[in-house]
C-alpha cells in the first residue's frame, strides 16, 4: 500500500463537498516547499476524506489567504538570495505555474490529510495529528527566522522535521530536478494541461486545439486518449493506427489492433491474428508470433509478457526473449522481482530484476534492497534471511535480521547476526563500523529505523552491556526527553527533572539546557552556580532567547562567573532582540537602577514598554519611572494597572497621587482607598499616609484612626515623621 499525504483546498473542515479541489497527494511526506501555506490557524478536526468519526480527529486544517500570501513571499525570498538557485529560468517557470495554480484557489482553509500515514504507526491518529501539526509549525518558525533576518542560511536542513531524509540540505531539495522548485508536488488534473480536445460530430470523432481551431476533421470511428508519447490510437473501418496532439496521423491505419505506445517508445500491435512490438516510426521489433502481448504494469515498457503456442515467456523490447516459452502460467511483475503461480501451491517461482531464477518462496517474503539485490524473509521452512545478487547468486544468508537504509556510502541494506551488525552493498558485506552503527541509531534515522534495530545498533555501537533504562533513554528523541523532563519538573521532582533535562541538554536540545540551568540557578537544594553558568552559555551560544536571557543575568548577579555589566546588557539584549518579553523587562531593570553606571531612565522606560507590548507588563516600573519624570497623568494610569496586577506599592504611591491632586483631582476617599489595597498586600508604610489623612484633612479627622495606624507603624518599626509627632490634650507625646 502507498502511504501518502494528501492536501486539499475546502471551505468546511470535516464536511466533503463536490467543490473541494485536491492540491497535492504526495509520498510519505508533507512537502518541505509547501509548508509556507500551512502558516495560519492550524487546528485539528475530523478528516474530511479519510474514516471521519468523531474518537478519530486526525484532520490538519489551515487558513488558506495568509498561507498563500506566505507562500509567495517565502519563493520571493529564495529568489532574492545569491547563487541558490542553480536553474533560475526553471525556478522562475515553476514559481508562476505554482501562484497561478493558488490565485485559483477561493476556499478558506488547507486540509492536511495524513490518514494513511498514520496508518502506518500503532499511535492513535490524533496524538500523531499533534506531532505533525507542532513539525510544521517548527519548520515554519525556520523558515520565518530565515526569512526576517535575510539569511538563507538559517534555514538549516538539519533543525527541520519531518523532512525527506534523502536529501542533506535545503539546496539540495530546492535544486533537486524532478522536485520541479516545488511545482511537480501539484496535483494537476491532466484535462487542465491537455492543448487539444477530442470531440464527435455525426457518430466520427476528431480532434481540435484548445482554441476551438479544427486540427482533424471527424472521420475516426474511434478515437483514444493519448499515450505517454503524445500519440492516440485511432480506428477507421476495422484498421488501426496512430495520431499525434497536433492532428497529423503519423502511422497509417493499418494494423488489426493497437494499443497505446509505452514510455520506452515500444507499441503492441495486432497483424493477422499474431501480435508484435513497433517502434514509434512503425518499424517492426519483433515477429508477429504472439498470442498474448503485453507491458508489465508499473514499468516503462521495457520487458512484455508474451503467450506462443500456449506457454508463457518474456522479452524485451527488441523482441529478444528474456525468459522461455516454458511456462504454463502467466509470469508477473512485482517491485524488483518477477513471479509465477506454482498450480496446487502457496509459494511461487521467484526470479530477480535480470529474469535470473532464485528458487520458490512466498510472496510474503520477498523485498527488493535495491541495485538488484533481493531479500529473502523468514518463511516456513526457513528461519533465517538471505540476500540474493543480480546473477541470482547467494550474496550472504544465516542473518537474524536484514532492513534497508537510506542510500548514502553505497550501500543498501543492514544485516545482523547476533550481537555483530554488518553493512550490505551490491557485492559484498562488510562489518560496519561502531561510529556509524551509533549514527544510524541516532534520532535522525528514527523514521527509516525501528526500536529493536536502533537498539542493537546501539548496544553494537556502545561495545558495552547497557540496561533498559539506559538503552531507552539513548534512543528516545529529544523532545520525549525533554517532555520527561518537564512532566517531572511539574511535579516538583526536580531531581528526575535535571536527569532527563541532563540527557536532552547533552545532546543539543536547547530548551533542556534553559530549563536545566533554570533549576541550578533558582532551587535551593539544587543551587549550583558554575552548572547554571554553563548550560546557560550552552543555550545562549546556540540562539536560544530564554538562555540568552538567563546569561545576563548570571552576568549581572556574577552567578557562576565575574559580574560584568556589559555582558549582562551583550545577552539581554540579544534576547530581547528575538522579542523576549523577559530580557526587555530586565535590561529595563538594569537601565533603572540608579546604584548602576548605565542608569538611564528614558531607556529603561522604552524597554518596559517592549516588555508591556510583548504581553508582560511591569505597571509598577512604567507608573514609577513617569511619576519620577513628573507626567503625573501617566503615572496614575500606569499605577492603576499594576494594582489590578497585584501590586502593593504602586497602590500606595498611587494614594500619595489622589491625596495631592497630582495628575488627577484630588480624591481623598481614593487615597484612602489606596492606602488600604497596599495594607492588605503588606505594604505597613500605609500607616503613616492613612494616619496623616485621618489626623489632617478635614472632613476625614479621626484622632482614634490616626493613633491606631500610628501604632501600627511603630510595631512595624517604622520611623514616625516628625509632623506626626504632635501633642495631645493629656499633656503626653504621640511618640
């Protein structure tokens, strides 16, 4: 079974109509070169063509304009950049096939149908629905970054997931030729590129251009589609022959029957009765002996399947017999390999790609390895695999497993017999070597490999005995580690938190090392220094903005290193850079310390308010730095937010505002108001305003309430301002 992606363009997720177009069914893959469409509002709801039931949403669906426009813009940038494009007049060609094709499109949203994929792996769809849809919005961050900084090389192949494996870099695919600049990926239903029209008048049939022009008057009795070769079958009174797409007939009507010319330029034509093979200048290729002719299906038209005198054979298309007329059933193609049915039994006669016979073996256990080596599988009868070369000739058997692998170091296939793992190319097989062994059981080759293989690579690769745990955690993807990680540190065990953050880390995830050096840095019973120093650096180098972040601030405290003022501001600033909310807020910080060298309180304003426009608003700073600048107006507004943010001080320095008509009327209930929000957050110097106000103004004099705040601050052990200090009728100090 194929296992392919599909994509259509549709205006009601789950709900299939007539007027939904089907853009792209393409192999295994969502192709790297559309993912620019899949930009917008990705969600997932039930398939629309594929088993839709409720329990099995599995359907990946997008806003189709934004990615369109997304798309074109992304083109444009691959255009823009030197020397990428090694064939820029067919790129050009393939980019306006392409936008032509998507104006076309007027439906709302992009389906992403990966059904028969998912099919391939026991997750249930919707949890793989999840992967794929965070995959691509990943890629698509690659490739957004890329495309803002105007460096195509920050769209690195490597950082992409879910990519064709075939290829080892983002040039390579862009310029891969049958790849088409992403072109060939569009499901262009062939009528639309047809240049002519086929059409009857008065029961004889002709043919016209697409402009209506008459290129062969209606004289046919029957009239075929066109063949790979742009040549038509035609038949007029009981004789056949050929025409091509500009209306000339260019093989006369002469033979009994005819069928359409194959890729390799070869036809089956009938002639008394006998069938034979012709050139597509009508020149015979073989004698006309045949009783049954015919391409294999799913080749060229290369070899033919022919029946004489009641026995089967082959022959190519010169008409040499490649296989004898020996057969009393018919031979059949299959992918590397030829068969025939054995009449009374299971298993068939199995030959290879060069018609050399192996033996007889079930179906079942055939694979082809490529270069025209065959596989044989475990079977009844045999417990073991072989691997067959092109002469038909035993290349290596007794193996507990053989798989194919990706084709790099020319070879094909990998072999195990107990704890050795060997390398299979088209003549002989070699042991491989640890370091590739622990290459292939890497997280880049997960998709071409399975558990069991990737773990005795590894334990092949290691050279030494290692437990479940152990080889589990070797072969988990990063990710999983690092969600491990995450689980275990919401759970308050920070301890299991650092071991898989540690393994993650270690192998380049840099949300890991964020994260790791986050507990060093800020648990105390796990507190080191030196470690949150390093796997902050480690993060930093690598880009990450949370890293770069944590960096300064390891800078700017001196934790795990020297304080340095102007690497603090070096990091912070790159991380703010990449619209870190955080490190806006902490250059701002540093910027408003007035104890630090670079005290600048205009530009600590404007780093708060990247912080506030970025969705984390420090109010408190915002209120304070303009009520220090003297624009009262503002400072009110911005107090006001950080009280709705919880803020104790600003409600006090808010109060001191209303209680002296600055930047507002004058409000002594709102003072009063203020003053007890900052009470209630234990903000004690409250005590002294609301005594002040309750001792002073008139209208709010409350002798009582001023003492009983009064001493409440000296509990607090705050000092009393001398005003407050005043006589009382009894002759005694409010001291």
């Amino acid at each position: 079974m194929s296992h392919r992606a599909y994509l259509y363009n549709l205006n009601t997720p789950s709900i299939a109509d007539d007027s939904d177009t089907m853009i792209m069914e393409w192999k295994y893959e969502m192709p790297l070169m559309l993912q620019p469409l899949l930009i917008s509002g990705g969600f997932i709801s039930g398939n629309t063509y594929n088993n839709h039931i409720e329990c099995n949403d599995a359907g990946l669906y997008y806003d189709a304009a934004p990615g369109i426009e997304n798309l074109k813009q992304f083109y444009n940038f691959l255009e823009a950049q030197p020397g990428l494009i090694k064939n820029m007049e067919y790129f050009k060609s393939s980019r306006d096939k392409l936008f032509k094709y998507l104006e076309g499109l007027h439906r709302g949203y992009f389906h992403l149908d990966m059904w028969d994929i998912f099919n391939m792996e026991d997750t249930h769809h919707a949890e793989q629905a999840k992967a794929w849809l965070a995959g691509i919005a990943h890629n698509n961050l690659v490739i957004t970054n890329a495309m803002k900084k105007g460096d195509i090389g920050l769209l690195d192949y490597k950082a992409l997931k879910d990519v064709n494996a075939a290829f080892n870099s983002f040039d390579d695919l862009l310029n891969y030729e049958d790849y088409a600049y992403g072109w060939s990926c569009i499901d262009v239903p062939f009528e639309e590129e047809l240049v002519y029209e086929i059409f009857q008048e008065n029961e004889l049939w002709g043919l016209k251009g697409k402009d209506g022009r008459i290129l062969l008057i209606p004289q046919f009795d029957e009239f075929f589609s066109f063949g790979p070769q742009d040549l038509a079958v035609v038949s007029k009174d009981g004789k056949y022959g050929y025409v091509n797409t500009s209306g000339r007939i260019v093989l006369p009507l002469i033979w009994d029957d005819a069928f359409d010319f194959e890729y390799s330029g070869i036809a089956v034509v009938v002639s008394e009765g006998k069938m034979g093979l012709i050139d597509i200048k009508g020149k015979p290729l073989s004698q006309f002996k045949f009783d049954e002719l015919g391409a294999f299906e799913g080749g060229e038209g290369d070899y033919f399947s022919a029946n004489m005198d009641g026995l089967w054979g082959v022959i190519n298309k010169s008409g040499t017999v490649m296989m004898d007329f020996e057969h009393s059933n018919e031979i059949q193609a299959s992918y590397g390999f030829y068969h025939i049915e054995i009449s009374g039994k299971k298993n068939q006669k199995i030959f290879n790609a060069d018609f050399k016979y192996l033996g007889e073996f079930s179906l079942r256990s055939i694979e082809n390895l490529e270069q025209g080596l065959l596989l044989i599988k475990p079977h009844k009868g045999q417990n073991f695999y072989s691997i067959y070369k092109k002469d038909g000739t035993l290349l290596g058997s007794g193996f507990d497993l053989v798989v194919s692998k990706p084709f790099d170091e020319g070879s094909f296939a990998l072999a195990f017999r107990g704890e050795e793992v060997y390398m299979v190319n088209e003549t002989d097989i070699q042991p491989i070597s640890k370091e590739i062994a622990l290459k292939y059981a890497g997280e880049d080759y997960a998709y071409y490999f399975d558990y069991q293989c990737r773990k005795r690579l590894l334990v092949y690769g290691k050279a030494q005995k290692m437990n479940d745990r152990e080889i589990q955690e070797e072969l988990s993807d990063v990710h999983s580690l690092y969600e491990q990680g995450l689980s275990a540190y919401d759970h308050q065990d920070y301890a299991t938190a650092i071991y898989y953050y540690t393994i993650a880390a270690k192998r380049g995830y840099t949300y890991a090392m964020n994260n790791l050096a986050f507990i060093y840095y800020n648990y105390k019973d796990f507190e080191d220094d030196a470690k949150a120093f390093y796997w902050y650096q480690k993060g930093a180098l690598l880009a990450n903005k949370d890293a770069m972040n944590g960096l300064g601030m390891c800078y700017k405290f001196g934790v795990g290193c020297n304080s340095d003022l102007e690497m603090a501001v070096h990091w912070l600033s790159k991380a703010a850079e990449t619209q870190s909310a955080l490190a806006n807020n902490n250059l701002g910080d540093l910027y408003s310390d007035e104890d630090l060298p670079i005290f600048n309180p205009d530009q600590a304003l404007e780093y708060y308010h990247r912080g506030a426009d970025l969705g984390e608003p420090k109010y408190n700073w915002l209120g304070y730095l303009y009520d220090a600048r003297g624009d009262d107006e503002k400072a009110v507004q911005f107090y006001q937010l950080a009280i709705d943010q919880g803020n104790d001080v600003s409600a006090y320095n808010l109060g001191i505002l209303y209680a002296n008509g600055l930047g507002t009327d004058k409000n002594v209930e709102k003072a009063i108001e203020c003053f007890e929000i900052a009470l209630g957050r234990a903000y004690l110097h409250a005590h002294l305003e609301l005594a002040r106000i309750y001792r002073n103004e008139n209208g709010f004099m409350d002798e009582k309430k001023a003492e009983q705040h009064l001493n409440e601050a000296r509990i607090a052990e705050l000092t009393i301002p001398e005003e407050l200090l005043v006589e009382r009728k009894d002759g005694l100090t409010s001291d």
